[in-house]
C-alpha cells in the first residue's frame, strides 16, 4: 500500500484475474453480530464521518493507491498507522472510496498492519465475523507480513466484513442491483450475478493495471482487448437505457454480452504470460483485482487471542 510497505505494480499487475474463481462463489452466511460489534461499527462510523471528501483525508495524511480496485474501490492508506502495528478501532489505516452518482462516496474502512508472522492477528472487533486474512507477500520485513480486515460502511451483500462488495459496481452504474440472498446462492443465477458484478466493475472503472498488463504485452494485447474494453465501456449506458424502458429481455441480453466481453478479456491479460512464476503472478494481481484475492490469501488459521471467537474460513 505505502511504497515502503507495499509494492503496487508489481502486486497489481498480477492481482486482476483471480477474481473470476472466487467471485463465482457464494460467501458463506455469518451469524448475527454482537450489540458490542455493532457499537464498535458505530463508533467507527462517527470517527471517518470527518473524510466524507477524500481531499479531507489527503490533508490528514491519506494517500490514495491501486487506483479504483473493482469490488473494492480506491484505497486511500496511512503507512504510519500499517506500519505502528496496533489495531485502533477508531483510527483505520485504509479508507475506501468508490463512485456513487459520480462522485467518491466513502464506502468502508480496512485495517491492515505490520504483524509479526508468529503472532496472532489483532483482536479485533466482538464475535466471529472479522475474519482477519494475511498478505505475506506485501510486507519486504521476512519476519511480518500484513494482517487486514475490512469493514463496509454501506450494504455489502456478504456481511459488513466481507472482503469485496459486488453492490459497489451497481451503485456506480445507477442500476438495480440484486438482492443479497441472490448473490450469494449456490445456483446458476447466483453465479451469473457475481459474474456480472465484477464485468460491470470493469465495465465503468477499468483498473489501472490494465493499461500496464497492455503497454508491457506489446500492440497486439491492445489489439484483442480494444474491442472488448471498448464494449464493456459501452454496455453500461445501453444496461441503464434497458433498465429506465424496463426492458426485461434487452436488459437480460445485455448482462449475457458484458460477461462474456468480461470473460474474453481477463482471458486475453492471461494468455500473455507464458512462463509458470509469471502467470502466477498475473493470476495472484488479477485475484485481488477481481475479488478472490483475500480468499486466496493465507487465513490465520489457530492463531486468534485467546477469549476471541474467530473461525477463519477458507
């Protein structure tokens, strides 16, 4: 994230197109939260009110970095507070901001530090749902890696601590967007929504690291994906058109194109790398571009504060 702590480029440039696997999961239910979690999300609420407008947070020491990371938003970041190490609940060191209406609304928070590898992660917020994750290959100390957790500070259809929101890419497009029961079910129409959240966010936001994935590939990338960046770009005006005539089939046949431009896409960023620890590479970028990088990444499995109640998932 900081240029001391996180190496962007070359994180991104393989984090876009994970996403698709994970994305194509449903997230697991978590249970109700605590009256103390949600006090501590209020408190966290009254903190951050104060940088509604990200220049507020640029004068208070927030840089922005990634650029707009899809189902994630811009992440602006204080390296002091990632690197302090100490979990302050009304201090986050990440703010996340993505368009609503065209204009950046402040969407949710993420706390992410310097960790020792043989400690346990923070304790936290009250009760099971924080999930807390590790990117170990984000922090250049051997002996730490970077521990984080999000927090939505708007409806997120897996839960205030999910680790993307698929709602992010509708309020960004003015479109109707599907309830949470839909996009988290194990059903074919499950798996088309999540599939059309993330080509709707590339859709209205491409990533930055696409025309880096593009200048370092050569003129014929660009070629291939030209058309498909271009039909993305287009499909969004044309979905809004459908929706506002209610349109049902124009509509439907427009989610069916976008995927599959979405599709053809991360496919061509793919077939450019031809080495092992290269495609790897791409693939870890493009998870964390796309969505599944955090279920990717290393959990930390058996390692909470004794009297927390966390359960890593997968």
């Amino acid at each position: 994230m900081s240029r001391s702590c996180f190496r962007v480029v070359p994180l991104l440039a393989g984090a876009i197109m994970a996403a698709v696997p994970m994305l194509l999961q449903a997230q697991s239910p978590k249970p109700g939260l605590s009256a103390k979690a949600k006090a501590q999300i209020d408190s966290v609420r009254q903190a951050v009110a104060q940088y509604t407008d990200p220049r507020v947070a640029e004068n208070s020491g927030y840089e922005p970095v990634f650029g707009l990371i899809p189902l994630q938003g811009v992440h602006y970041v204080r390296s002091d507070l990632i690197k302090g190490g100490k979990f302050e609940l009304t201090k986050p060191p990440v703010l996340m901001y993505a368009p609503v209406n065209g204009k950046p609304q402040l969407v949710g928070v993420a706390y992410a530090y310097q960790h020792p590898r043989s400690e346990p992660p923070p304790e936290g917020f009250d009760g099971e749902n924080d999930d807390w994750h590790s990117h170990d290959e984000l922090s250049r100390d051997p002996d730490k890696h970077i521990v984080m957790v999000h927090l939505w500070l708007t409806d997120a259809p897996g839960g205030p601590f999910a680790r993307y929101n698929p709602y992010l890419p509708y309020m960004a497009a003015d479109l109707k967007r599907p309830s949470a029961a839909e996009l988290n079910a194990h059903t074919p129409r499950g798996e088309r929504a999540r599939r059309f959240a993330f080509a709707l966010a590339i859709a209205t936001h491409p990533p930055q690291m696409f025309d880096v994935i593009e200048s370092r590939a050569g003129e014929e990338l660009t070629r291939v994906a030209y058309p498909h960046r271009r039909a993305l770009m287009m499909s969004v005006d044309s979905l809004a058109l459908a929706q506002s005539r209610g349109d049902t089939a124009t509509y439907n046949r427009l989610v069916t194109q976008t995927i599959a431009h979405s599709d053809a896409l991360m496919a061509a960023y793919r077939g450019t790398v031809r080495s092992p620890s290269a495609r790897e590479l791409i693939d870890k970028t493009l998870d964390e571009l796309m969505g599944v990088g955090h279920e990717g990444h290393e959990m930390m499995p058996g390692t909470h504060p004794a009297g927390h109640d966390h359960h890593p998932s997968g």
